[in-house]
C-alpha cells in the first residue's frame, strides 16, 4: 500500500484561501498572508544584506503566517500559524509561540493550525461569534 503524501504548508494554505474567498467574498483583502518565512535568493552576502535590510524595516521572528482583520468575540482579529498535517508540536518555534501569546495579551485570537481544514474551522469558528462593538 502506497502511502498518501502529505500537501505542503504552501499547499494547505493555498486551500484555505481559495475557500476563504469563495464563502466570504465581502471580507476579500481581510484575511492575508504575512510573508515571514521566504526564502532569501542570492549568495550569502546578499542574503546577509536583505536580512539586515528587513530587520531594519521591522522584520519580526515568529509573526504567524496568516492574519484576519476582521474583529470577533471581543478580539481585534485572528492570527493564524499554518503547519502541515502531519507536523509535530515540536514544529512550532519558540518565536511562533512566544508571539502567539503576545498576541493574545493585545486582545487577538491565536491558533496553530495543522492543515487547511483546521485552519477553515478555526476561521468558520472564528467568524461565528458576534462581532465586536464599537468603541
């Protein structure tokens, strides 16, 4: 028996959009992906020089690959760490974590979320609770 191979985190995450814009095209340029984890081309000097570059700019270790800025439940939106199906705990760094509960401290909710369809939950869940009021 042939054992089925696991979709990539690229791949997962490309479901979840794709299905995001199908149910909820009002909320279309609300849930985005937050480039944290590309690969730097060139050689190691250029990549040393982008990186200092980007730190410069604000880079941040650890910001979970896809935000929702759409307010929920008394939350300001809905940070999301996408990791394959298969991952293990293990997987998810100390900056994942350690931004996720800072996150939490701002008033945002947080999940790690292993595969498309517990993202797609997790958003389904998410946007299921009252909408916050206004200040």
């Amino acid at each position: 028996m042939t054992a089925v191979p696991v979709p990539s985190e690229h791949a997962e995450q490309s479901v979840v959009f794709q299905w995001f814009w199908m149910q909820h095209p009002a909320l279309r340029g609300c849930l985005f992906a937050v480039p944290n984890g590309a690969h730097l081309a060139g050689t190691p000097r250029q990549r040393a020089a982008k990186m200092a570059k980007m730190k410069a700019e604000g880079f941040q270790p650890g910001v979970s690959d896809l935000f929702l800025m759409v307010a929920r439940g008394g939350c300001h939106g809905l940070w999301i760490e996408m990791k394959r199906r298969n991952a293990s705990p293990s997987d998810t760094s100390r900056e994942q974590r350690t931004f996720l509960d800072r996150a939490a401290t701002q008033g945002y909710e947080g999940a790690i979320c292993h595969g498309a369809q517990q993202a797609i939950a997790v958003i389904t869940n998410y946007l299921s609770q009252q909408a916050r009021a206004a200040a």
